[in-house]
C-alpha cells in the first residue's frame, strides 16, 4: 500500500505555499495530494491547528462495478455523476467503528457548519470548477454526533448555487436520524449497516449496542416514507466476515425494496487491522445475489486509495505514528 510521505509517480503532492489560493479563511489549506484516479485529498488545518481532511472527485456511470442478476430481479440503479466532495464534520471520531483509521484517531471537537462548508468552497476554488458540487458527508467523524453544526451547514448548501446535492452518511444514530427526517427533507440519506446480525455489526461498530439494526432500519424506513426517497444502506464486504450468501439473503430479507437499495463497498486496507480486501468477484456474486432477492444493488468504486483517502482510510499524518498501537488494542476475533 502506499501512502501519501511514500508517493510514487503521478502521485502530486502541494502545500499551502504552492496552492493558488492565498486568501485568509476559517480553514488553511496544509496540504494536498493528488491520486492516480484522478481524486485529491485536501488536508485543512482549523484555527485551533486540529486537522481534518476532504476528498475531491468525479464520478460516471463507467466509475460503477456491474451488477448482474437473473432476469426478472430488482431494477437497476441510476449511479450519481459529477464532482463530489466528500466532507469531514469532526475532527478524529469516538464512534470506533472496527474497520476505519478514522476511529484509530481520537475525538478532538465538532466542526462548525462555516468550517463544514468551506471545505467544499475552497475546494472549487483550489480546482477552479465551474459546475455545480455534490456534497457527501462521509468524511472524519459521524455526521449525526454533531447535529446542529451538520443541520446547519445542510441549510447554507441549500442555499448555494454551487452545490446541486447534499448526502449525509451516517452508522445511525437514531435520535439524530429522527431529527433529519423532520428538519432535512431534502438531503440523501446513507445508512452505514455493514453486517446483518446485532452480533457481527456490533463487533463492527460497537455503537449497535445503542442503537441495534431494527431500530436504524426501522429510523431509515421512516425517512424514506416521509420524503418519498429510497434510502441507501452501505455495505461494506469484509473477507471471511460478513460476505457469505447468508448474508446476502438476510440483507435482502430485511430490506423493504420499495423503501431501500444497497451500495456494495470494497473495504480499503489500513494497515494493523484484522480485515482483508476482498476479490471484485465475490462483490459481483454477493450482489447478484442481492438483485435476486429483490434489492436494487449497485458497487461503488474506491477512490484514492493509493493516498489515504478511501473510504475508511482517512487518518491525518500526526496520528498515524499511534495507529497500529491502538489497532491492535482493537482486534477481535473476526477473520
């Protein structure tokens, strides 16, 4: 695996000195890395001299893995397309989802939605893009931990002509959720499951015991009925642990599929944790699988992996040196 202090070729690195952007901000630009794919991760120092990171990237119908299934099975999906910027709203994350470097850093604070949304703002400006942004919050920390600032921010994109989206991605907390039903219709809503057992998910995300998956699920249809919009739930295969045909058929099975579709992800490695990336194939058999039982599936593509950047991978560099330490305070006996 690569990092962004060991790049190889085509991989750029920047720092605020070389950034066009020169402009006083509540955020400064510390430095950014560009991957092979064609993504770039921005790390930005907040006021305090916390770090946080944001990932740029495009997406088209071509970034998407194929889906099959037997004829007669759930409808496809339209994949989203265009610039996206995927946005942090927490500085480090007490969550401790088993499987994410974020979680290996400890919680420093909340954003605030002016730090929030100007990851994106000064993302633009730093790519000079002139089409509008999708926005995700799936960057460091868990969105619903920090409500208000997040609210408040969904509100400030609602109101900018240069964001066309907003997505929130969340491992569901359930108060938190039933607040963005009511004061968020407008948002898309990711619901992080990534088991089918209270067991398995809560050796996953020890935050199930709080909030275990009938309870998220059953948050998840409420806003899905209420908006009249699907609700993605994200699924990422862990070899060895929860990418069985079981699982596939208990997902498909708790699934409403007039109410949710599943975004298949591929688990990104980060170095010291129990897990292993799995073959492209076993994702294209556990979502024919999915398509069989019904369930709209589509596999998303990894982005910057080769910079620290994909999904689960964002760590800023200060808290790398104490990553394996608490890694492998955190292994458990799941491969």
């Amino acid at each position: 695996m690569k990092h962004a202090h060991s790049l190889q070729e085509g991989i750029h690195v920047s720092d605020a000195a070389q950034s066009p952007i020169a402009e006083e901000s509540i955020i400064s630009l510390d430095r950014r890395v560009s991957s092979q794919d064609g993504s770039a991760k921005s790390v930005w120092r907040l006021h305090d001299g916390n770090l946080v990171e944001s990932l740029s990237f495009d997406l088209n119908p071509e970034s998407f893995g194929t889906v099959e299934g037997a004829v007669g099975g759930a409808a496809p999906v339209r994949t989203p397309r265009g610039h996206t910027v995927c946005v942090s709203s927490q500085a480090g994350c007490n969550v401790g989802c088993r499987f994410c470097a974020t979680g290996l850093q400890p919680m420093k604070r909340n954003l605030t939605a002016e730090e929030i949304v100007e990851q994106v703002h000064r993302t633009r400006r730093i790519e000079e893009r002139t089409t509008p942004t999708r926005v995700i919050f799936a960057g460091m920390g868990e969105p619903l931990l920090n409500p208000d600032e997040v609210l408040r921010a969904v509100t400030l994109f609602e109101q900018d002509a240069e964001v066309e989206h907003v997505s929130v991605s969340t491992i569901g907390v359930v108060p938190a959720l039933q607040r963005l039903t009511r004061e968020a219709p407008s948002v898309d809503l990711f619901i992080s499951l990534h088991a089918t057992t209270d067991e398995v998910r809560t050796r996953l995300i020890p935050l199930n015991k709080a909030y275990p998956i009938a309870e998220v699920l059953r948050a998840g249809a409420d806003f899905a009925t209420a908006h009249g919009r699907m609700v993605d739930i994200s699924y990422l295969l862990f070899g060895g642990v929860n990418d069985f045909d079981e699982d596939a058929d208990r997902l498909a099975a708790l699934l409403d599929p007039e109410l949710f579709r599943v975004q298949l992800l591929l688990w990104n490695d980060v170095p010291g944790l129990p897990f292993s990336r799995i073959e492209d194939e076993v994702a294209r058999r556990f979502s024919a699988r999915l398509v069989d039982g019904g369930v709209s599936t589509y596999i998303t593509p990894s982005k910057a992996r080769d910079i620290d950047a994909g999904c689960g991978q964002m760590i800023t560099e200060e808290a790398k040196k104490h990553r394996v330490e608490r890694a492998q305070g955190a292994l458990l006996p799941l491969v």
